[in-house]
C-alpha cells in the first residue's frame, strides 16, 4: 500500500517541482515553457488527482492497519491505567425495566460485551467480578463473552487450516511445475545459452531440438509398423556377408546391404504367423502395403505438424511489440519468484541482462540517412557480392555434377572405399563454400545483424539446394536394385555431413581460438556462425526425409547424430566462442527457420519421395514393390484383392480409382491446403497491421496532448500582457481609490 501511495503521490511532484524551479532545470524543454498556472491545471487534472486521493486513502488505511497490528500483538495494559471514560461502562445496565426500553437495553448489553472481549483475560475476569450484578447475569455475560471467543478462535483455526492447506497446494504447484520443467529436453542448457549468447544463438540450438523431435517421431513410425514387423519374420537370404565394423561403418556397404537399415531387405508378400490352437486363424500383415501407407502417413501427418509451427510462430513472433513496450516489460515484470535456487538465480540474471542489452540495442538503433551516391555505391557492392556468390554456387554445382558422372563410369575398377569421394568432395563444398560467402560479405554493409544473417543464409540455402539437386538427378535409376543404391548414398552423405561438422567444431573453432589468443595476442574469440550452422541442419534434415524411402532406419542415424551434435556444438560455444559485439534481438528468426524446413527442405523432399512413389518403376529385384509398376499400385492391388474376396467392398476400387488414383483429387487436397496456408498467413498479417495503427494511434494522442498543452500555454502568455495593459489603463482612468474618495 505504502508503495502504491507513493507512486501516486509522486504523480503531482513534478508538477510542483518543475514550478518551482524557475531556472528550467527540466530535461524537456517543453516543461521549461509551462508556467505557474499551466501547471496548476496539470496538477488538478483528474489523471492526477485521482491517483493523488487513492494514495492518501490507501496510506491512510495501511497506517490504520499497521496500528491496530501493534496493539494486538504488544502487551494488553492493566484497566487501572484506563482512564475513567476508557473503561468498560456499565452505567444504565439493568436500570431500565420497561417494555419500551427493552431495544435500548440489549443495545449497552451489546456494547458492555464489546467492551469486555477486548480486555484480556485476567483483566476481563476481574471486571466480571466488580460489576454490581447477580450471579446469574454474570454467569449468562461469562457464557456470551466465551462463546464469542471459541466461535473467533475456531474461525481463525478454520482460516489458518485453509491457508496452510492452500500453502501446501501451491508449493506442491510450484514443485511439479519445477519437475515438468526439468523434464524438458535440453532446458537447463538452452537457458545458459540464451543468457550468455543471447536469442540468436539461442534460436539454433532450438531448432535443433525441433529437428530432434521431428526424427524421433519417425524413428517411432517406421520402427513400429516396418522394422519390427520384418525384423520378426525376417526373409531367407541366399548368402550373408561377413560382419567387418570398420569401413563398412562408414560406406553403409558390405553387411549393411543386406539388413533392416535398406529397402532392398524388406519383403513383397504378406507376412503371415498362426494365432494360436485355439484361434484357428492366422495374423497376416501386407509388407508393400504397410510400407506404402507408413511413409505416406509419416509424411502427411509431419507436413501438419510443420505447418501448425510454423503458424503457431507465426502468431508468436510476428505479433507487433515494440521495443520500447518489451523493454518496459522486461525492466519491471520479467522476474519469476518461483526461482529459489542460487545456480537458477544467477541463471536468471544473465538471461535477463542479455534481454535487456538486446532490447536497448534494437531501441538505440537508428536508420542512418545515406546520400544517394553513397547508396549507389552500397548497392553496386551488394550486387557485386551476389553476383560472385551466385557464380561460385554454379561453378560447384556442375563441378560436383560432372565429378558424379566421372565416379559412375569408373565405379566397377574402384575399391569400396571409392564409395566416400563422392560424399567427401560435397561436404568439402559445404564446408568450405560458407567461409567463401563469409569473406565476400566483408565488403557489403548492411543495417543490422540480422539482416546479414538472412543474406547468409539465402546464399548457403542456395548452396544446398543446388548440391541436393544434382545428386537427386544423380541417383535415380542408375544401377539394378538402385533404391538400396540411393539409401546408401545418402546414409555416406548423412554420416559424412556430421564428421566434416564436427571436425569444423572441434578443430577450427578451436584452432582459430588458440590461433587469436596465442599468436595474435588477442582476446577476441570466433563468433558463432549462426547461418552456416542452421543450413547445415536443414541440409541434414533434407538428406533424413530424402532417405527414409529408401533406409527406414534413416532416422535412427538422424537422431544420433543430433543428439551428439548438440552436446559438442555447446560445449564448443562455451570453451571457443564469444557473444555477439553487437547485441541484436532474434525475435523472428525461429519462425525464419520453420518456414526454410517447411518450404525449400520438407516440400522438396516430399515432392522427390511422391514422384518416386507415383511414377518411377521400382526394382523387379528387391524391394517389397517389385513386381509392381509403380510403389502406389501396391493400395491398388489391395484393393482389388479385398473387392474379389468379398463383394461388400467393391466401393473401396471404386473410391480408390477416383479418389486416390486420379491426381485432380491430389491436387485439389493441396490446393486447399495452400488456401487455408494462405488465409491464416494474411489474417495474422491483418492482426499486425491493425495493432500497428492502434499503437500509433495511442502515440498520435499522446503528442495531441502536448500539442493542446503547448497551444494553450502560448495563449495564456498572449493573454498576460493584455490583461497587464487593461490593468494600467484602469488604474490611469481611475487614481483614486474608493476609500479615498469617501474621504474626499
């Protein structure tokens, strides 16, 4: 209370204070102009004065409060220091006997009550026994005074039950809310770096956890309803290669080739296993079918997942807070007094402290104005940088096309260990292209950090996009059974993208650290390169979703490869990196990655998995689709079967032809989902736009209000000196006062 008093009352101190002072020793000079009376109306303007009397209330209760706390808890004097009037009356008790003032005499035996409950006991007894009354009248006000008495104690027992109760309660709250918490993947680590290196390097380790989840969900798709369902009723090989962990490992050749991890092991037959002597049946499971259905649901049900993030950040990210606002946020209500820890404390404080450094940096930021030759020249050296990023992108994209046709022609006189050229000179290409783009972009000057991370990122997503390209034209139909081909392709360019990244990890992070600190003589550390990182994950990402068609166990690779980056790409910031010189706010660069995994990466590879499923003939040698012109003849020949063996299903071939058969039904699904995409976009797009006009114009009035002030301030001084004149001339008319005219 005395807090909320105090902030109320300091309402009307400026105006006071900036009246008094004369000198205009205020910061803004739009005070220094107000007079005396401007003021006097501000200080009685109702924003003002009702804050002023609800601090006076407020104040006024809080010390009524705090003296009636002291006088229950300090030590009850004795009634002789009572003065005569103080005491307990009794006067007129049981005076009047009549009828007709029975009221006026309940009303002082309610008020001699009141008068001995709030004596103490010793001293309520004493007076119990110096009232001139009967013995039956004492014993009935002994009984009142004590039955009041048990009922309060038994009110405040009852009150003090329930507030510990609902202490309890919410201590337990506050622990299981600390247990869900701690149970988060990742979130200890993800708060120290957020406090350390602020959003943007907090937003990659982030989306390096959605990846995570994103490949465990499959890993749990494909392991349930495909490898667990062959590995059971595994298929009789004609020979078994010898078992050799060494660069097999890494070719995902030799032993690997025949086993779960490929498509080529899987089966083309219903697998089937009697039920039991009682059952008299048999459980069948259809292999192709179950393999066509998992990708495609696995598929369908990771494209809703996508775009529900990606909308949900949307509408978090994209919302219209300014700066300013989140830094008066993040100054007053930021605090969680649910942290009691000390290693959580300090946790907290950093993570608050790096808030704010951004947030006063985006606040300070400002556009500078440029002339135009200086513009002309900004942007003739930004096209000049595109244009040798786009040439370099080219010039390796036919390099590595033309090195791909080279490794095909001589790849039946090579070893096993030829296998790798192929994926190291890519990851070669992709790691060494990004420092080229890095060095290029020296010379461009640009506004904000941010914004140089997404010209990164736009010239390395370009990278992979053409790098992925070319391998896909690569791979198809190449070799007999070529989905096992392509499988362990892209398991050698999963495992080789992971090797090649930790070795840049571990090895130029460091070695440039010890390079800066020992030789340079510098304390400067490398700053983490946020762009190159999060496309190395979605690059990773893309060979996962590419691959999981053709090595179910795909995933599995995925997952382990993120979980062990996550802990050496943490522990390399920590030991290697500094925080960004610049602190900058990555309020939407999550939502920026969403959008990257969802368009360029997801639709790609779903695009490249369907027209293999749809177009492309399958292996008559392996696989659980040969046989079959195409993988989806595999629904259409399930169907067929089920209308032949019972007729009640003919409708499902009918269904099947002209919905699922025919593209037009394809192509309106996603036609509508596009339009919904769409929708939803421009509705969050029109929320921001309205927000935006609302917050202008609540600052528009706020400048309306200093406009009126200061036009009514010029008038009251064009008024002042009128009034002055007409002053003087009244004074010059009329030189006698009243009073001396009566005595004239």
């Amino acid at each position: 209370c005395m807090c909320v008093a105090d902030d109320a009352l300091s309402l009307s101190g400026p105006a006071s204070s900036v009246g008094a002072d004369s000198s205009g020793s205020a910061a803004d000079p739009l005070v220094e102009r107000w007079s005396s009376d401007t003021l006097r109306v501000l200080s009685s303007m109702p924003s003002r004065t009702i804050g002023r009397s609800r601090g006076a209330i407020l104040s006024q209760y809080y010390s009524r409060t705090m003296q009636l706390c002291r006088r229950r808890q300090s030590h009850r004097p004795s009634i002789h220091s009572f003065s005569r009037s103080a005491r307990p009356s009794i006067c007129g008790y049981r005076v009047e006997s009549d009828a007709a003032h029975f009221e006026a005499e309940e009303n002082k035996k309610e008020q001699l009550i009141n008068n001995l409950q709030n004596l103490s006991v010793g001293e309520r007894v004493r007076m119990l026994k110096a009232i001139p009354l009967n013995l039956a009248e004492k014993s009935e006000l002994r009984y009142l005074i004590f039955h009041y008495c048990l009922c309060v104690d038994f009110l405040l027992s009852r009150e003090c039950a329930f507030l510990s109760l609902s202490q309890a309660l919410r201590n337990g709250r506050y622990s299981w809310l600390s247990f869900v918490s701690s149970m988060q993947l990742w979130q200890t680590a993800l708060k120290t770096v957020s406090g350390r290196f602020g959003t943007g390097v907090l937003s990659y380790f982030v989306f390096l956890r959605t990846l995570f989840f994103f490949n465990v969900f499959l890993l749990l798709v494909t392991g349930l309803f495909l490898v667990v369902p062959q590995a059971v009723r595994p298929p009789v090989l004609k020979k078994t290669a010898p078992v050799h962990f060494g660069l097999e490992l890494l070719t995902g050749a030799g032993y690997f080739s025949d086993s779960l991890l490929y498509y080529g092991y899987y089966s083309n037959y219903t697998l089937q296993k009697p039920c039991s002597n009682s059952c008299g049946s048999h459980l069948s499971y259809n292999m192709p079918l179950a393999y066509f259905f998992t990708i495609g649901v696995a598929f369908f049900i990771t494209c809703i997942i996508l775009v529900y993030s990606m909308s949900q950040s949307f509408g978090q990210s994209f919302r219209v807070d300014r700066s300013k606002g989140l830094l008066t946020i993040k100054v007053f209500s930021c605090w969680d007094f649910k942290v009691i820890k000390k290693s959580s404390v300090k946790l907290q404080c950093e993570n608050i402290s790096t808030q704010l450094k951004e947030l006063v940096a985006e606040v300070n930021r400002k556009e500078v104005k440029s002339s135009w030759l200086r513009c002309l020249f900004t942007v003739s050296v930004q096209l000049l940088a595109w244009f040798i990023c786009i040439g370099s992108t080219v010039a390796c994209a036919l390099a590595v096309y033309y090195f791909s046709e080279y490794m095909h022609k001589v790849n039946v006189l090579l070893k096993e260990a030829s296998l790798l050229a192929l994926p190291t000179v890519v990851s070669s290409v992709n790691l060494l292209m990004p420092g080229f783009f890095n060095t290029v972009a020296w010379m461009e000057e640009y506004d904000s950090p941010s914004k140089r991370n997404y010209v990164a990122i736009f010239r390395n997503l370009m990278l992979k996009v053409s790098m992925l390209g070319v391998l896909c034209f690569h791979w198809l139909g190449r070799v007999a059974c070529w989905e096992s081909f392509v499988g362990q392709e892209l398991y050698r360019f999963l495992l080789m993208d992971f090797i090649f990244t930790m070795l840049d990890t571990l090895i130029g992070e460091l070695l440039w650290r010890l390079f800066t600190q020992k030789v340079l003589k510098k304390k400067r550390k490398p700053v983490f390169d946020i762009a190159r990182n999060v496309l190395e994950l979605i690059y990773g990402q893309t060979l996962a979703w590419l691959g999981v068609l053709f090595t179910p166990l795909l995933p599995a690779v995925q997952v382990t490869k993120l979980l062990l980056l996550f802990y050496i790409k943490k522990m390399s910031l920590m030991m290697n990196c500094q925080a960004p010189r610049k602190p900058w706010l990555a309020s939407q660069m999550t939502t920026f990655f969403i959008t990257l995994l969802c368009f360029p990466s997801f639709l790609g590879a779903a695009v490249c998995v369907t027209y293999t499923m749809w177009t492309i003939k399958p292996s008559p040698s392996c696989g659980p689709f040969r046989g079959l012109g195409t993988m989806f003849q595999a629904g259409k020949r399930w169907v067929e079967d089920l209308a032949t063996a019972n007729t009640r299903f003919k409708w499902l071939s009918w269904a099947h032809a002209y919905l699922v058969e025919n593209p037009f039904f394809l192509f309106l699904a996603a036609g509508v989902f596009l339009i919904v995409i769409y929708f939803h976009i421009q509705v969050v797009d029109g929320q921001r736009k309205i927000i935006e006009l609302l917050q202008e114009q609540i600052e528009n009035e706020g400048e309306d209000k200093k406009f009126l002030i200061t036009r009514l301030q010029e008038i009251h001084e064009r008024k002042r000196p009128i009034s002055r004149r007409i002053r003087t001339m009244s004074e010059v008319s009329h030189p006698y006062t009243p009073h001396t005219r009566m005595r004239k």
